[in-house]
C-alpha cells in the first residue's frame, strides 16, 4: 500500500494518548501500516548488554498507527495531501488546506 506521508515530513498525533504532540517521521511500515515518528509513542524497555549498547532501562519510540497521524502545514494546522501534475509533468504532493506544494526534504 502506498501512502501520502513520507520519511522526514512533519505530522501531528490527531488522536490516542500523544494526541496534540508534534514530530517528524523517522522510519515507514507501509506493510503494517504504521509509522515511528520522534518523541510520539515512547516505551520503556529493558535492555540487554551488547557489544555496542549498554544494559539499562532506556525510552525508545515504538509505531503508532498511520490513521493517527496527520501531515503539519506551514501554517501549523493539520492536513490532508492530495498530488497535482505541473506544467513541466511532475507530479508533487500539495497541502489541501493551505495549497502549499509538499517539498521532500530527502
């Protein structure tokens, strides 16, 4: 399945306990529908030694469901993105509420 959201765009949790919070995703599941997005959906585990980490209680981000989320505008507000074709033939993500067109920033 192919989604609007992409690694490094900006979202906002629209619903569940970190509603309101804002990050950028770090990683995509488009197979389990979920995405890692930073500071959202943080979990206590118990880690083991290895050789390049230290045993420790240590917070990490844990997946948070796609429909959750929801792509920040410039102007702050939460969005939906839909494409628009350019002259030139490209085809670019565009905010719908603000009509800014979606750079990706990777």
């Amino acid at each position: 399945m192919k989604f609007k959201l992409k690694k490094g765009d900006t979202v906002i949790v629209i619903s569940g306990k970190d509603k309101g919070k804002k990050g950028e995703i770090l990683k995509m599941f488009p197979a389990e529908k979920r995405a890692i997005v930073a500071g959202i959906n943080m979990v206590t585990k118990h880690q083991k030694a290895t050789r390049t980490e230290a045993a420790g209680i240590i917070k990490k981000e844990a997946k948070i469901q796609i429909s959750n989320i929801a792509y920040l505008d410039s102007t702050g507000v939460a969005t939906k993105i839909t494409f628009k074709i350019l002259e030139d033939g490209s085809k670019v993500r565009v905010a719908k509420k603000s009509g800014d067109v979606i750079t990706d920033k990777n």
